[in-house]
C-alpha cells in the first residue's frame, strides 16, 4: 500500500492505495476552500495527511491540479480561480516538514494525470493501448498515455499535453469550456477575455443540469453548445494520436447524461469510444500511487 494526497478544488483526500490490486484500503477526505489563504489551505491538507498515520519513511504520491510545478512541488496557481494564495509556495517542503509520520519523499503528478492512469489500472480505459483522459471542472484537465505512460510530446498531444492550452476564436479553451464560462453563457454575460464570476454561489452546473432534464431549452443549449465544442477540438488530436478511448472524469462527469451526446455530435466520426469514468474518486488515488510505484 502506498499512501497519496489528491488535493481538489472542494476536498483533499489522504489515502493508503495499491496500484497492483486497484483498491484503496482507507481514506480520510476533509473539506477544502480552494479561495482560502495558504494557511488554511496547506493547514488542511496536512492535517488530513496525518490522520491517515502512514507508516514513517513512505514515499507519498500527491495528485494536485496544475498550472502547478509538479517536478519541483511548487504552486503556479495564478489567474485560475483556485489556489491563488499559494503561489510561489514549495508545497514539498511543507508536506515534508509538516506530515507526521514524517514522509521520506513526496511525488507531483497532475491531477488529471492520476486519473487517467487510475481508468487505465481498473476503470474505463483499461485494455487501450493509447488512450486519453478528460477532467471537467473548474477547468479542464487532460492527459495523453500509451500503455499507462503519460505523454507530454508527439503527434496529437497538445503543448505540454495540456488541452487547455489550446484556443478557440483566439481565446484559450477554458473560455469556452470550463464552470465558469458555462455559467457566464448561462447567465446571458459573455464579455471579451474575462470570464464573469459574479455568477458563483446563484445558479451551478449541477442545478443547471437539473433545469435541462427538466425541459429548461435554454440550460440544455448551453450543454449542447459547449461540449459539441469540446468534441470538435478534440477530435483531430484524437486521431493524431490515435486514441482507441476518451475517459471524462472530474464534478461534470455527474451529467454525463447530459454531456455525452454533445460530446459524441463534437467528436463526429472519430473511432473513439466515449466513457466516463467508473472509479469515482479513487482514479485519482489509485493512478498516483501507480506513479510512485
């Protein structure tokens, strides 16, 4: 058993995972402001590493969204909405200094990274060769594997293997397809190269979900509208790549009712088949203890 963080936007979980078997044996999941002041956040996230009391001298796998210096364990965070107080912090070395039992090492990987290697392990993408993972939240995340391996280079795979740094009309994806810009085109505001967060706390993508298996036409245009979009950027490097499965995991993935004709009408004809993923939280958790091992 391996012990791993994955530290997301609403939660940090601590959790004692074998890659082998694909189980997670216990967890401890505490609550997270990801708009709080480092203190808090790092504060939070120690604490719950030490109530999972892993044996001392571990190396721990910790699943963390970017843009974060995952080489180094340093945060980035800056103009994403999440984490911003954290910037320029070395959370390696307060992982280390601060869990008890003191952990021998901590090891950075992309959140959604950890999830797509977790799918591949036991989940939706296992027995693909080449696959590729979607997560859906705040922003979106991405991964590129052949063979459980991430790719960051070659054909199909975006800069960095980040999708989000990909654009559409010249602005980047996550302008388009992200919480916050479902919910500013929900709410009828869309201005030029700032996404409206004045919406956050009214109306959220679980209830506008809600709406449109309602009936609510214009909740579901707006699902309609932005993951055709996202299939349609998708698609040629999909096929660049040449993906046998797209995995969608991440707080979107519960409208996945929603979400997949969209995405399937996006993607067109691309061989592709279209998952959300099966293991809930533990991709994350079981993905980065793969990476560690």
């Amino acid at each position: 058993m391996r012990p791993v963080l994955e530290i997301g936007g609403t939660h940090v979980t601590a959790a004692l995972a074998d890659p082998d078997t694909a189980t997670v044996a216990r967890s401890v999941r505490r609550p997270l402001d990801a708009r709080g002041t480092a203190e808090h956040i790092l504060g939070a996230v120690v604490r719950c590493a030490g109530e999972l009391e892993a044996a001392p001298g571990e190396v721990w796998g910790v699943a963390v969204p970017g843009p974060f210096d995952h080489d180094k364990g340093i945060a980035r965070f800056e103009g994403v909405g999440k984490f911003e107080d954290l910037y320029g912090i070395d959370v390696r070395s307060v992982l280390l200094d601060g869990v008890w039992p003191r952990p021998a090492e901590t090891v950075f990987l992309n959140d959604a990274h950890a999830f797509l290697l977790g799918e591949w392990r036991a989940g939706a993408a296992r027995g693909h060769h080449r696959c590729v993972g979607i997560t859906l939240g705040t922003g979106v995340g991405s991964a590129f594997a052949v063979d459980g391996e991430v790719r960051r280079t070659g054909p199909g795979v975006p800069p960095q293997g980040r999708v989000d740094l990909l654009r559409v009309g010249g602005r980047p994806l996550e302008y388009s397809v992200s919480r916050r810009a479902i919910l500013t085109r929900y709410g009828g505001d869309e201005p030029d190269g700032v996404l409206n967060s004045a919406l956050d706390g009214a109306v959220d993508v679980r209830e506008m979900a809600d709406r449109a298996r309602a009936g609510e036409r214009h909740a579901r245009h707006v699902f309609d509208e932005t993951f055709t979009l996202l299939g349609a950027v998708l698609a040629p490097h999909l096929r660049a790549f040449d993906a046998t499965a797209l995995v969608v995991g991440g707080a979107m993935a519960a409208s996945w009712d929603l979400i997949r004709p969209a995405l399937r009408a996006g993607l067109g004809d691309t061989p592709v088949a279209l998952r959300a993923g099966v293991l809930g939280d533990n991709a994350a958790l079981i993905g980065a203890a793969a990476y560690v091992t």
